[in-house]
C-alpha cells in the first residue's frame, strides 16, 4: 500500500512538480522589466597622465531583466552609486606629448547583475584625449572679486610667493604664464582692513589658455597656497570750485581804498574723496593781504588760500591786479 502511494501515477506527479517549479520562478521574477537611463562615464587613469578631453561624459543604457533585479539597478542609478567605469592601461612613458583613443562601452565597462541583459548603448564609442603631466612653476595672478567700501581703493597689492608649483598637461603648461588664485573677496573692505593681513589664499586648480578665439580652463594641481598682502586707503579725487569770493585782509585802521580787478577766482583741490563729496565753497578761503601795500598803485598780488586739513591745491591760484588809492575818509576794508 505504501509503496503504490510514492510509485502510482508519477506521469501525473512529475507534471504536477514542473508546473510548481514554474509557478515558482514566477512568483519569483513577476515578469521582465525594461530600463533605460543615464549614467556617467568615469575614466580612470595611471599616475602621471590626464584626461584632456572627453567626448561625452554620460551614456543611455538600455537594460532587461528579472523587475526585482531592475528596480534595484534602477535605485543605485538614481543614487548616483551605479556608472559605466574605463581604465587606461597606458604608461606616461608611452605618450610623447598627448594621444587620443576611442573606448567601446561593452557590458564589462558597467558592473551588471548577471540577471541582467545590456540591449544597448548610445553612444557605444567614446573618444579621449590623454595627456602626459608635467612639473613647471607659474606666476600667480590675485584675483579679486568686489569693490572696497566707498571712498576707498586698493593702492597696492603683493602675494608671496610670487610663483608657484603647478602639475598639468603638458601642452596646456607650455602655454600657460600664469595661475589664478581662488577669487578674493574685497567687497567693502576699508582701511581698517590693513591691520588684518596677510590673508592665507589657496591657488585655484586650472589654468587658461587660448584656443582660437575662445579661453579654455584645463584643470592642473596646485598643493601651494600664497599669502596676500592689500593696501586700503582712502580714494583721491578732484574737484573744481567756481567763483570763489576773494577777501582782502589788511590792518583795522587801513587808510586806502582798495580795488580789485578779479573779485573772484577759481580753485581746484584734490584730497580724500568722501571728504570732497561734502566740501562746501564757504569751507575754502581764499585772500589777498594788503598790509604792506601802500598807494600808488596799482599793484599785482598772488592770491593765497586757507583750505580744510588734508585738502590740497591742484592748480597754483592766481595773481590779482589791485589798484590803492588814498582816501580822505576810513577806507573800509572789504
């Protein structure tokens, strides 16, 4: 009886046991999932050579398989965890100066599940540019960026050291003079700012050369930071004053009446350019003195000034024709 049950109908059994392992696999992959995505392309390389240039940085790949399988290749793409990866076998003693090659993305390039089927590529090819690295030492530019508080200016600036140590391509250091520091905030900065220097300042990793018309940025390697020294001081300006008043300055009891030919007289003066902003004509005096002039006349006298503390004369005033004459009467001094 026993043995009838374990050998009867096995025709029956054994498609009873192909139908489980089918429902199985089933409930197991569902059904076959398709994906099409993006992803980046990183090109990996020994030391002592660069990537100069890289005709796409991205790819679209199409894939199939198990949904399961797909929905997690999907998550690590969006997680940024999945890409295509390519490694240069070539020696920087092999490469002169730069060469290109073209890589052909196969799915040894992307790292797939074995469940998973790579239907295709685009684009299926990539060009590159690999360049052998140098050593060269390169003066460093200080780049600003801002303007200093009103009224202010940068009178002088000095960076230390002057040059620099610079690893990059090799044709792009050929050419290039000069490296750039990071931008150096100055926005609003006064005076006050003297006391605070040196600022420490680290080189900015890439270079500008030309290429036609246009600057291209070729990446380098910098280890070095410079210090930076700026002189703020106050800004320097000019400014006209038109028709100012000339005033006669002699003894009380001067007994000659005085006559000038210009009453008034323009002057120009220079100094800090927020005082000037606010400068006023009555703030400038300007005079002729009198006391030692005795009639006839006439005479010519240089005009003379009394400014403000830390305003200068630009132009040399003028001199004045005046005519003294004696009076019966107190001369009143104007």
């Amino acid at each position: 009886m026993i043995k009838e049950i374990f050998t009867g109908n096995i025709l029956t059994k054994l498609m009873a046991l192909v139908m489980a392992v089918a429902l199985w696999l089933y409930a197991i992959n569902r059904h076959t999932g398709d994906l099409t995505a993006m992803v980046n392309l990183s090109v990996f390389v020994p030391e002592g050579i660069t990537v100069l240039e890289q005709s796409a940085e991205e790819i679209t790949v199409h894939l199939r398989g198990p949904q399961n399988v797909i929905d997690t290749v999907e998550g690590m793409i969006k997680d940024r965890k999945f890409m295509a990866k390519y490694a240069v076998q070539e020696s920087p003693n092999m490469i002169e100066d730069q060469i290109k090659q073209t890589i052909f993305i196969t799915r040894e390039h992307l790292d797939l599940p074995s469940a998973v089927k790579l239907v295709s590529v685009y684009p299926d090819k990539i060009d590159i540019v690999l360049g052998k690295l140098q050593k060269r030492r390169l003066k460093v530019n200080l780049q600003k960026k801002g303007e200093p508080a009103i009224g202010y200016v940068v009178a002088n600036e000095f960076v230390f050291p002057g040059e620099v140590e610079v690893t990059g391509p090799l044709n792009a250091l050929k050419e290039a003079s000069f490296i750039n520091t990071v931008p150096v905030d100055i926005g609003g900065i006064t005076g006050e700012q003297n006391r605070t220097f040196p600022w420490r300042i680290e080189i900015d990793q890439k270079v500008i050369i030309k290429r036609g018309d246009k600057n291209i940025a070729v990446p380098v390697v910098c280890n070095e930071d410079v210090r930076v020294w700026l002189q703020i001081v106050e800004q320097q300006d000019t400014r006209l004053f038109e028709k100012i008043k000339i005033k006669i300055i002699g003894p009380a009891e001067y007994p000659y009446t005085i006559k000038l030919q210009d009453e008034f007289a323009n002057v120009r003066v220079k100094g800090p350019k927020l005082f000037l902003d606010k400068l006023n004509a009555e703030d400038i005096v300007l005079y002729i003195d009198v006391t030692s002039l005795k009639p006839p006349g006439p005479y010519k006298q240089p005009v003379k000034s009394v400014l403000p503390k830390s305003i200068e004369l630009v132009d040399k005033l003028p001199e004045v024709h005046l005519d003294i004459r004696e009076t019966t009467r107190s001369a009143e001094v104007k």
